[in-house]
C-alpha cells in the first residue's frame, strides 16, 4: 500500500468537522484489499488525526503599527493576530524600550488611583497594572519600590517569577532571584509564559481574558504588554513568536482580567490608553535613566 504525504492542512481539505470527516471517509471504503491492509489504513488515520491534533496553534502576525513616544525612548507596537486553525484573534499592545536609556520604576497604589493618572504623575512614558493583591487590597509577594522591600518574597501556584530593574531589565525564576542584588524596582508574580524562547507547557487553555505581561530579549530590549483576549497557553504561543524585530526570550504573567491595563504616552502628548476595570493595587511604568 502506498501512503500519500501532502502539505495540505488537513483541517483546510475538510473543513471544521475534518476529523469526523476523515475517520467517515475510511469507514467508508469498500472492502477490496485485505483485513490486514485494512488495519493498516485505520490505524494510518488514526495516527494522522493525533498528530493533527496535538500539533500547536500557530498564531500569524496580520498587521501592525508603531508610534514612538514624546522623547523617542520608547515605542508602541500595536499588532493584530490570528490562528487560523481554531478562529481565533489576539491584539497585543507592547511599550518597547531599550534598557540603555530607560528603566522600570514600581508604583504603589494604596489611593487606588488609575493607571491614567498614576503614570502622569510619576512622568512615565509608558506603564500597565502590576502584581497580585488580596481581598483586603494588600499586594501579594514581593515588592521592591525605589530600593526598598514593601512586600515579601512568597511561595505560590502563581507566583513564579520575579521582575526586576537595576543596570537592566531581568526576569527571574523565583529561585533564581536574590534581593542581594539590590535592585531599584522589583515585583513578583506569574506564571511564566515564555522561556529560552519557546512557550511554557502546561498554562491554562480554557478561559480567555484581557492580560498584562512583561518581555525580555536576549539584547538590551524589554517590553511591558497587553494583550486583549487569551488564555493563557494561547498568550504564551502568541509572545513565542517574534513580534516584528522583538525575539521573546523571556516573558512573565502579571495580574490579569479585569485588572489589565496600558498607557502609553504619544510623541505629541496625548495618550494611548487602555483602562482597568476596577482599582489596582500597584503599576509597573517606564521612566527614563
């Protein structure tokens, strides 16, 4: 018997009910070679339908745009994306920025400010929501803000990194991370989404909402980001693959749903501006060195 290989997707031959369809299609054909060629041909089937199916998504960059900041240090990059096996669509916003001349400040929101008037305030160019925090507004692990430790290093499902800004812009593995190392600006939460370039297994695929995220290069660049409806397996196949000139070698959940927010402020300046939906307890923003 001779197998056929095509590069056809199997999903574009068939349509969105392919593997009912393919299955159908040998059931269906009649019986003039032997049993055991008959075997060979479901089992050859079935072994093409998990392959299909455990194969991931790939999410295509469709379009995109970028506008630079009031004093150039940064840059939005508005992207639309899709994955075409599954119908889906994702808008990621990324605040990119170079290490060299910019770095992150955290800032505590015990007033329950937006991040709007947060970031205007502390003369940002850019910044998006922050950690976790608890019913009582307390934030939840590690806290670093202008040097200073306000929260504790803690231990949890979620809380898998560590963000932090000294001479550059890291992103830790909880064990990996040492406040010895004194940096100016840290916080943590998770999970992580992206590392050593590839997408983190085992992330929830299930439900979608708004997230925020930050992103590091293997070069001096780092970004903070949102993207506006994913979960977050998808979310982490969606940063796995290069946004423009910006490789993710590195990339860490920060509190999402409906604390997801992003501010940028335009070259004239205006703002660009995604809202939370209810107060947040601290922000991540971009200030220059």
């Amino acid at each position: 018997m001779v197998v056929r290989l095509t590069t056809t997707p199997i999903s574009a031959r068939y349509g969105k009910g392919w593997a009912t369809q393919l299955l159908q299609e040998v059931a269906a054909l009649r019986v003039h070679f032997s049993l055991t060629e008959r075997k060979i041909q479901v089992s050859a089937a079935f072994l093409f339908l998990a392959l299909a199916t455990v194969a991931p998504a790939q999410w295509i960059e469709h379009n995109s745009g970028d506008e630079n900041s009031f004093d150039g240090h940064v840059v939005h990059r508005h992207i639309d994306l899709a994955e075409s096996e599954m119908d889906k669509r994702a808008i990621v916003d990324l605040a990119l920025f170079s290490t060299k001349s910019c770095r992150l400040r955290v800032i505590d929101n015990a007033d329950g400010v937006t991040l709007a008037d947060a970031m205007r305030r502390a003369n940002c160019m850019a910044g998006i929501n922050g950690g976790y925090f608890d019913p009582t507004f307390a934030p939840l692990g590690l806290r670093i803000i202008d040097g200073k430790v306000t929260s504790r290093l803690t231990r949890g499902r979620l809380m898998r990194g560590v963000l932090a800004s000294d001479n550059a812009i890291h992103i830790f593995r909880v064990p990996e991370f040492s406040v010895h190392r004194k940096p100016n600006a840290a916080i943590e939460c998770g999970p992580f989404l992206v590392d050593l370039a590839k997408p983190v297994r085992g992330l929830e695929a299930m439900r979608a909402a708004r997230r925020t995220f930050a992103a590091t290069s293997p070069g001096d660049r780092a970004a903070l980001g949102f993207c506006s409806d994913a979960t977050l397996a998808d979310l982490a196949r969606v940063l796995a693959v290069p946004l423009g000139d910006f490789k993710i070698q590195r990339a860490l959940n920060l509190d999402g749903g409906s604390s997801s927010a992003f501010w940028f402020r335009r070259h004239d300046g205006t703002a660009f501006s995604i809202p939370e939906e209810k107060a947040v307890r601290d922000f991540v923003g971009i200030v220059a060195r």
